[in-house]
C-alpha cells in the first residue's frame, strides 16, 4: 500500500515539475514564505485580538495552531521520520532551501488548516474564503517548490482542520459564548 502511495506522490511531483515557470515559481516562493513559522497566521491571530468582537476566534486561533504544531511538528514528524522529496533532487532543481526536518506532515499546511478550521467555525464567509484560499495556496506551494508531497499536505491539512475545529468545539463547551 505505501509502494502505490509513493507512486502517486512521485507521479504529483512530476507533473507539477512539468508547469513550473519563473513567474509562477516567485508567486508559489511567496506563498511558502507566509507560512513560515506560522507567520501569516500569527499575524491574522493579532487582528482578530485587536477587535474585541473578534477576540475569542484569536484565541482560539491561537491555541489551535499551538496544538497543531505540538501534534505535526513535535509528534508525528518524529515519528514517521519521512524524507522530503527536494533531497532526492539535485541543488539546481531547488527553488527554496532545503527544510532541514521530517516532511509528513507539511508544517505549513497544519497551522493553515488549524487556521481554516477555526475560521469555519467563527467567522462569516467574507472571512472564511480568503482564509481558505490562503491555506489552499500556502499548502501547493509546499508540493510545486518540492518540498512535501502530496500526502504530505493532505495530512497537514486534515490534522490542522481537526484541531481547528476540536479547539472552537472544546472552548465553546468549557466557556459558552
């Protein structure tokens, strides 16, 4: 089953290897870079603080993205231990630096979906989509700049909309809105 598995994600790569372009390639770098170290999700975490009407979806926001990182970054990568895709390429295929962690699950993609599943839950639609689009773009990123695989990002993805969705599910229950 992980032999088809990898087939699949190596096949992703490949095609997507296929449609990169220098236009694209600084657009989809840009994308990465929001999601470094959760930055773009800290940052909307400060706006939504800074309203007080908005301030119980950036805690929320807050603690999911912890819970996420702990479970992604500090649990399952270790655990897993899978190699990233950009150290099977050669240095003049690499768009971005090489990560020097464990790629299952995708960081980026986590904290994005933590954010994504918060956001379902707390905001309204004119919040909600560029969030999710956001989330969506960071996450391709990660698989166009060779960096994660497929399943990877689908993975970051699931874990983060789950500790997104548990974290507003748990704090409306312990402090009812």
């Amino acid at each position: 089953m992980f032999g088809r598995i990898q087939k699949v994600d190596n096949r992703v790569l490949e095609r997507i290897g296929n449609i990169q372009k220098p236009a694209l390639n600084k657009i989809m770098i840009t994308f990465s870079r929001a999601g470094n170290l959760g930055i773009v999700w800290w940052v909307i975490c400060a706006i939504f603080l800074l309203r007080p009407d908005w301030s119980a979806t950036g805690v929320c926001m807050i603690v999911a993205l912890t819970v996420s990182h702990i479970m992604g970054e500090v649990v399952i990568k270790h655990l897993v231990k899978r190699v990233r895709p950009c150290h099977r390429l050669a240095d003049d295929e690499q768009l971005i630096n090489r990560p020097r962690f464990y790629s299952f699950p995708s960081g980026h993609t986590t904290a994005s979906f933590a954010a994504v599943g918060v956001a379902l839950l707390k905001c309204t639609a004119l919040s909600f989509v560029p969030i999710l689009l956001l989330a969506v773009s960071i996450g391709f990123s990660r698989i166009y700049l060779r960096v994660h695989y497929l399943t990877d990002v689908l993975a970051g993805a699931l874990l983060g909309f789950i500790c997104g969705i548990l974290t507003v599910i748990i704090a409306g229950a312990v402090i009812p809105v």
